[in-house]
C-alpha cells in the first residue's frame, strides 16, 4: 500500500514540472485521490512552481476537480433546459432528501456525491441523472429508491 | 504623435497610449473602475466603453484600446450611459452597503462612480452570496462581498511585487477573491489594500482610526531602508494614521506598516546621565554640557584624535555632514567612520580601485534663488564625470537592462524596490535574469537560470564567469576603456575548469551559458547585496564583481549598471557626506591631515591598548554591539573606552555602555534628506511633533557651538546648501531625482584589479550558517513594538532544510542550540526547502539571539547543530 505522499511521487514523475502541467496533474490527483487533498496542493504547487493561490484558481474554477472528499459513487443530476422542464429539480431534492446531502457534497459516509450538472446530452431521455458512468433515463421520483439500493453498502 | 479627435477635439497624443490615457491627460471624463495607472490594463469592468471610428460595431473599452491614426472616439452617448448604468447595477448587485462602517467611506472609487454614473438604485435580483470576511489574516482585512473583482489586487500582486499570493477562485457570478488557504500567507506589503478600488481589502493599521478625508498629509521619503520610496503620511492629532504611495502604489510591509516605530513605548525621551552605574534622566542642557565637558578634557589629556565619532547611515545626509564637519573643522582630525565600513563600504572601496574616485568637470555655482534642498550647482556644457559613480545604477534604469546578474542577495528583502524593477523588467521579451544564490530565493520562480553554488565560493563562481567569456571570445574588448586585461587573465590562468565546478558546484554547462548571456547581453547589469559584502572577503568579491562589470558592462546604454544594496536609508550618504577617515564629502581624499583609522583598525587599537587608540567615542546611532562581528569582542573593547556618548532613538546594546545618551527624532518627526541605494534624494519631510527629543542635526551643532566649533545651523535647509555647495557629483540634483545627474557625460573607465578566486570558509563543523535579513525587518528598526514587522515577523527563526531536519530528528518550532567557533545562541527552528541541505538560515534583526554572538569576522560560517 502505498503512503500518499508516494501516491504523489508517482503522478509527479510523469511530468516534467512546469507550469503547465498544472491541469493534467490536478486531474491525475483527483483520480487518484477522489478530490484535491490541502497538504498535496501545497506540493503540487512547490514543485511547478505556481504559487498556491493560482492551483486554488484552477481548482475551484474546474467542476471536474474538488476541494473536499468525494463520495464512492458520484451522482449527477442533470438540470439542463430539458431537464429542468421535465422537474429535473424534483429529482435532485428527491436524491438529496434520501441520502441526506446537498448538491456539491458527499454523503457523511463517503458513499455518494451529489452533483447537478448543465447537461449530459441526452435531452431526448429527460429528466436524467448519471451515476458514475452509468445513465439513468426517463426518470421519475419514485425510481429513486430502487436505483440506489444497489449502489449502497 | 498621433492626432485624433475625442469628442470632437482634435488631439495630439503619444503613439502608444490608450484612449483612457490621452482622456485623462487631456481632462476629458471617462468613467472607469479596474483601470490603475500603476498597472497594465485589465479591462474587467468595461465601464470605460466608448464608440470608435473607425472601429467594431460595437462600443469598446477605452482603457484597452490604443490610439491610431485619425482615430475618432466618441465618449458619452444616451446609449453609452445606459451600458455603463447596466454594468454599474451588475457590479452593485451583491454589494454589501455597509459604506457607513466601510474604511473606504469618502475615498471609494464605487462610491464616487455611484454618484457620476447616477446609479439610484439596483432593479436586479440575484442570489445572494456568503459574506466570507478574513479577520484572521494579519495587517490584511478581506471582505469579499465589498470585492467588484476588479482584478487590480491580483495583478498588483502577481506582476509588480511577484508574490502571486490572491487570486480570484470560482467562477462567474460567484467569483471570489481568495487567498487560496485561509490566513493569508504572503509579504504582507498590503500594496493590495491601496490599490483597490473599494473596501474589500482594508488596512487593520488604519480600521476605525479616522475617516479617509481627516488626514493631513505630508510627503516624505521612506526611512525604512535604501529603497528610495517617496509615501505620503496621513496624520491627525499628532500621530501619524496611515502611509500611502500615491504614485506607484508599491511599499513593502515595513515601509508601510513599520511606522508605529515612531510611538514604541521605549523610545528614549529624555537624555540620559550614567551615575554611579545606573542611568538618571537628565535636562538637554547638563547632558550637552557634560559631554562637551568631557570631549574638552578628553583632548586637553590625550589631544583632538583621543576623539572618535562614528556617523550613522540612519541619520539624514545633514545630520552626518555636520558630524563630519564636527571633527574635520572643528577638532582637525579625521577620526572618523561609518558601520557600512562592514558593507557598503566595503563595495565602495572595490569599485573605487577598478573605476577611480569621483572626479567632475565642469560644474558651476548657478543663480542665486535655489529651492529648498535643490543642489546649487547646474551642469555646464561640456560638464564631466569619471569614477565609479558613474557606473552604479539609478533604479528607474534598471527595468531597461536586458540581463540582470544577481549575485548572492535575496532582492526582495535587502532592498524591495529592486524587486519591483525586475519584475518590471521581466515584461520585455529579451529580458533575462541569472540568479546566482546558495539558497533559493523569490526570483528564482522568475529567473531563466539559477546558478545554486557551494557556500562561500562566490569568487571562484564571478572568475568562472570571466574565464569561460574570454574563452568563448578570445578577441574580446570590453566596451568600457580598460587596462591590465592581461594581468587578470595571468591571475585566473591556474584556476581550470574542474576547480571551478567541484569548489562551485554548479555544473560547468551552467556556468557557459550564464557567460554566454553576459557576452551577448546589450545592457547588462550586476546586482550585489549586504549579505555578500558582510562576508570576511566581501570587498574582494566585490572587486571580482567589479572585474566583471568591466568586462561586459556597457555603461552607455541605460540599466548597465552595477546595484550594490546600501541597505539603510542613508547607508549611500554617510559615506557621500564623508563620514569616512580618508575622504571628505563627494568622495575627496583627505588632504593636508592623515587618514584616520577605520572603525575596524580602532577596535584592533583598543585590543592593544594602543596609546593611538580613543578616550572618548561619540556614536550618531550605529548600534556596534548589535551589528559588528564578533559581539563578545566588541563588547570587551567598548568597555575599555573611558567615555561614550550615543545618540540613539533606543535604550540599545551599544548605548547601555555609553555615560550620555542623547534622544533622537526619527523619521517623520524631523526634516532632512537621504540617498538612496541608487542615488536617489529622498526628502523628509516634519509631520509629527518632537516630543523633547531632537534631530540629530540639531544635537551635534548644539555641541558643537558649546566648544565653540563654527557649527551653528538654523535648520537642514541651511547644512544642505552648504553640504551641496561642495558635492559637484550633486550637480543638478533635487528631491527625487537621482545622483549623478544625467547631464553630466559619463567618461568611465577601468582598471583591471586581480582578486583573490578562493573560498573562505573556515572551521569543520558540519553546517554552513549564513545570516542574513528577513522580509519585514530592516536593520533592528522595526524590531520594537508596535508595528507592524513585528506582527508578522516577531522572532528569529533558525531555517533548516527538511532533509537536516530529519537525520537531526527536528520538527518545526523545537529550540536548537547553535554552535559556532566563538559563541552558541538557542533558537527556534522552521523547515523549509529552501535553503540546501547542510546550510542554515537565521536572520541578523533580533536582540535575542543575537546572531553576531556566532560570528568572527563573516557573516558566513561553520556551526554545529544540537537538540534542545
């Protein structure tokens, strides 16, 4: 099992320390990490060479990136014009009350992300929402229940 | 020029300038709210839209447009007011309306725009945000909801001081200025906080104190260190409430907040009177007199040298050219000297040796009427000039070198204002930095290439330097006249290429390509610091420095130069002024009179109980304890003096040793001028009252004239004309400009000086300990409370490099003890990668350690590290 600083050492080798790898490095922390933890930032930035506020800039700037644990699974509800339409909002609200947590947050027991996004492209499927990878078309409220059961410990 | 019309005027502008600009200049009316003179454009607020033939259809932002030809603008339209109306309301639609508790009441450009732009009130409607205020940072208050994310903060920040410490984070709507991790953790300059628009950065100095208005100002030079900066004091009820540069907005943290230094509560206030032992308060009256006394029986006993004076690069150029005047006038001897004889100096020395002494021509006294510290001398045709004067640098130049070479300093906190010229000069395309340091430093993020050398080898680094240019160029001909090439490539002959790299540690492709830039480089320029002069051999590295610079500097072209950092506000004029034992003011070798001892020649005299060596020392400031190598030494050898008058703000080390103590004004409580590091004349300007102290000028010439020396002077005006009567390097100079006066035709040329390419590090302790200074303290200034440096920065801290840390078993904050050949000192530590393993870093400001404690003759040297 590798230490998280390891875990570091060993996204930071693929580059090759300037400026401009910020990006594909913050990535490679977020994927490795589920979100941007503070202590490795701070490295991050010591090595590149950009000063700690300009990662703060493009982590916070970045939906793909975040600044607090992300859950297990990571919801996206869409809320899209077509979405929206078809009580995309609903559906949020709905998620949010089941798993008791706000869109942009994780649930306490790191399980679940709740995230509402423009849109995922499927308009023709409205309202819908995403789970990891995985789409869930044509939604109503009362799905909601069934389609977390198996994603819950 | 380039003609075009606003509004229907025709107009001349310079080509270049924005519509904003030329606007401005020409008084015509242009809202804005991002745009600041002091930065580039931004063009976030688009409030400075304008309509353009020929141009977009569409209105464009004037404070980012340039000027052409034939261009006509249009600036205030119905349609135009209705955009700038819609924007107003857009950037007013989660602003906090707190103005009656805001501290920008009555100086916010929101307020005043408000009312221009005739904004009533906002019919938008959108979420409202978290207020997120930072209370917690210090001297920085943060409120972002007051923030119109202008953007000028984060600019300032990034590209004039380089801290890069606030930037915006999120996006849109919920743009937020932040500091990435909460408290701020930056140089704490607070050049933020003046050059935002609105209240969202406030000054915790001046919160609450008074409103923007009430003050009244008074500009003054900065007294901080030798910088130069000009700031305007705010004041009411006699103390001072704030310090603003209204020009370039730019100050470092102990310029702008170190003033409270004025109101620290020991301060001296009264003189004080050694009796049996112990210090009484005394009248003005009997402290002048007993020192006058004691000076008289003092020379009746042991003749006029038995006196030694001491000038201070604190004190104002008045102040030492009067104390000068006090013994070369006054008692005929040129006993005499300054502690930048442990710096400064020491470069002054060097360079005199490879470009002469000052010699000008053609310099006359001018009309009768002059201005208040204006020179009285004017340039003649034809007028000048010769010796090493001529190639330091004046700081507005230095953005124009195309390659700054610094050797062995950290710019930012030797001397700021060098800093911010580099960052300005980073802008041109051609621009290159070489940075040669043992530790890392700020501009090493800025710098294209970073020379990292073995503690103590600065010599053999600048010969490399010189061996690989004239290896590269076997034909080259320096650009300045020279001679004795030939005797200092003779001198480096034995020094090959391996010695070079393995004494250096830096690999020689490096060192190649930093040559290679030397050789091509247009107007190169050198710049050398306090922390490279203090070293044993400071003014042998100096004269390699200067060897340099005479083989690549190309003086005539403007930035070519060479920086070495006076690092006091007056560490330039003490020694301008003569307070040197073998030359006089301008630089003029003693004639007549033989030289005196220098400072360090009369410590060795006291050692032998030389009959030669003083009875009596009168010191203007100049804490020696504090400040001079070896303190155990200085200490022994101060004692055997029989009597000692210190003049001085504060009850310091030296003055618990003297039997007078004369209290002085310092900085805005008194008038006069100083030098800066680049030559520039800084004016200081009265703002506060005394308080029954004095300025320094006032106590020597009240001393003077009770021993009946021709010293008596109505004010600084009066010793000024004078002291300029005699300074023909002063020709032409005035308050901001800068010495030599351009008008004088610069004929440098050099000498040659072989130097000695060796490394002095002595001892075989394990770890090289370099001291040096710290961001927000100059000298121990601003070491009392309160204040603002103190806040921030408020004891020594001995840096570490991790690595050391680890095999020592050290964690942040444990208290080591410090061992050196001549003493030990306990400090805490802080980890930080930036100094290599096996070299510590520990600032020189603090009482207690004292660093000097450690040191024998270097500020560079061998120590052994023990826990606890």
């Amino acid at each position: 099992m590798m230490t998280s600083q390891q875990k570091l050492e060993t996204i930071l080798s693929r580059y090759e320390g300037v400026a401009a790898d910020l990006i594909p490095v913050l990535q490679d922390v977020q994927d490795e990490f589920n979100y941007l933890p503070k202590d490795e930032l701070k490295i991050v930035a010591g090595r590149l060479q950009v000063s700690l506020t300009r990662v703060y800039s493009v982590a916070t700037f970045f939906k793909m990136f975040s600044l607090e644990p992300r859950g297990k699974h990571l919801i996206r509800v869409c809320l899209g014009t077509a979405c929206h339409l078809r009580g995309g909002q609903h559906l949020v609200e709905t998620v949010g009350r089941r798993l008791n947590v706000e869109p942009g947050h994780a649930t306490e027991d790191l399980q679940f992300s709740l995230e509402t996004v423009g849109c995922l492209g499927s308009c023709a499927q409205a309202p819908l929402m995403m789970i990891d990878a995985k789409y869930f078309g044509r939604m109503a409220v009362d799905k909601v229940p069934k389609i977390l059961k198996p994603y819950k410990q | 020029m380039v003609n075009l019309t606003i509004d229907g005027r025709a107009i001349q502008a310079k080509p270049g300038s924005t519509i904003l600009e030329v606007a401005k200049e020409n008084g015509i009316f242009i809202p804005y709210l991002c745009y600041h003179p002091a930065l580039k454009p931004i063009g976030s607020c688009r409030i400075c839209v304008v309509d353009v033939k020929p141009g977009p259809p569409r209105p464009i932002p004037a404070c980012a447009t340039y000027i052409t030809e034939g261009m006509e603008v249009v600036t205030d339209t119905p349609k135009l007011a209705a955009l700038r109306q819609e924007l107003m309301k857009l950037v007013l639609i989660n602003h906090a309306l707190e103005c009656p508790i805001c501290d920008k009441g009555g100086e916010c450009e929101l307020q005043d725009l408000t009312h221009a732009l005739s904004v009533s009130t906002v019919d938008l409607d959108a979420v409202k945000l978290p207020p997120n205020p930072d209370y917690v940072s210090r001297m920085v208050e943060r409120h972002p909801d007051r923030c119109v994310t202008c953007g000028r903060c984060v600019k300032i920040c990034r590209d004039r001081v380089g801290a890069m410490a606030i930037n915006f984070t999120l996006r849109g709507y919920f743009t937020e200025l932040a500091s990435g991790a909460q408290p701020l953790d930056c140089e704490f300059c607070g050049s933020c906080i003046d050059i935002c628009p609105v209240g969202a950065l406030i000054n915790k100095q001046f919160k609450y104190r008074a409103r923007a208005w009430e003050g009244a100002k008074t500009e003054m030079a900065c007294s901080f260190c030798g910088g130069g900066c000009t700031y305007q004091a705010h004041t009411k009820n006699g103390r001072i409430l704030r310090v603003v540069n209204e020009d370039s907005v730019l100050l470092c943290g102990r310029g702008r907040f170190g003033w409270p230094v004025v109101e620290a509560d020991d301060r001296l206030k009264t003189p004080l009177i050694r009796d049996n032992g112990k210090f009484r308060e005394a009248s003005w009256d009997e402290a002048l007199d007993l020192v006058a006394a004691k000076f008289k029986e003092t020379m009746e006993a042991g003749g006029a040298k038995a006196v030694y004076g001491v000038g201070s690069p604190r004190a104002t150029n008045e102040a030492n050219y009067i104390f000068q005047k006090f013994f070369r006038e006054g008692l005929a001897t040129n006993q005499l000297d300054n502690p930048g004889r442990y710096n400064y100096v020491r470069a002054i020395k060097a360079m005199a040796e490879v470009f002469g002494t000052p010699k000008v021509e053609g310099v006359e006294a001018g009309g009768a009427l002059v201005p208040a510290y204006n020179s009285p001398l004017v340039v003649k045709e034809g007028g000048q000039g010769s010796g090493f004067p001529f190639v330091l640098g004046k700081l507005a130049d230095l953005s124009k070198a195309d390659l700054v070479l610094v050797v062995g300093t950290d710019v930012t906190p030797e001397l700021p204002p060098l800093g911010w010229k580099l960052m300005e000069a980073k802008e041109n395309a051609n621009f290159r930095l070489v940075l040669a340091n043992l530790r890392k430093t700020k501009f090493d993020r800025y710098a294209d290439l970073s020379l990292r050398y073995k503690p103590g080898s600065e010599r053999v680094l600048i010969a490399g330097l010189i061996k690989f240019i004239l290896a590269e160029n076997p034909d080259w001909t320096p650009a300045i006249q020279a001679t004795g090439l030939d005797e200092l490539k003779e001198s480096l002959k034995k020094l090959t290429t391996k010695e070079i790299t393995t004494k250096t540690g830096v690999e020689d492709a490096a060192l190649k390509e930093a040559a290679a830039l030397l050789a091509q480089a247009q107007a190169p320029a050198i710049v050398f610091g306090a922390e490279l002069l203090s070293q044993d051999k400071g003014q042998q590295t100096a004269l390699a420095l200067a060897d340099l610079f005479l083989l690549v500097g190309k003086p005539d072209s403007p930035g070519s130069a060479m920086y070495p950092v006076a690092e006091k506000n007056n560490s330039r004029g003490v020694s301008e002024v003569g307070v040197l034992p073998d030359m006089g003011p301008g630089y003029v070798p003693v004639e007549g009179s033989d030289p005196g001892p220098t400072l360090e020649e009369v410590l060795d005299l006291l050692e032998k109980d030389d009959p030669a060596s003083p009875k009596a020392l009168y010191l203007l400031g100049g804490d020696l304890l504090r400040w001079l190598p070896n303190r155990s030494r200085v200490k022994k050898l101060l004692k055997k003096v029989p009597f000692i008058v210190v003049q001085d703000a504060f009850l310091t080390d030296t003055a618990q040793l003297a039997q007078v103590i004369l209290p002085v004004a310092v900085h805005a409580e008194q008038e006069g001028t100083f030098i800066s590091s680049t030559g520039q004349l800084g004016l200081l300007n009265q703002a506060l009252p005394t308080n029954g102290v004095r300025p320094d000028w006032q106590i020597i010439s009240q001393l003077g004239v009770k021993l009946g020396f021709a010293l008596k002077y109505v004010n600084p005006k009066e010793i000024f004309r004078e002291l300029a009567r005699k300074m023909p390097l002063w020709a032409g100079l005035a308050p901001k400009l800068s010495a030599p006066c351009p008008a004088i035709k610069a004929a440098v040329t050099g000498k040659f000086a072989p130097f000695e390419a060796d490394i002095s590090l002595p001892g075989r302790r394990p770890y090289t300990l370099i001291i040096g200074k710290s961001l927000q303290h100059s000298g121990s200034f601003t070491t009392h409370h309160p204040g603002g440096p103190m806040s921030v920065t408020g004891k020594a801290l001995l840096t570490v490099n991790p690595e050391d840390a680890r095999s020592l078993g050290l964690a942040a904050g444990e208290v080591v003890k410090v061992i050196s050949s001549h003493g030990e000192i306990t400090v805490p530590v802080d980890l930080s990668a930036e100094v290599p393993a096996g070299v510590v870093f520990l600032p020189e400001h603090f009482a207690a350690p004292a660093a000097n404690d450690l040191t024998l003759n270097s500020n560079l040297m061998r120590v052994t590290i023990q826990k606890g």
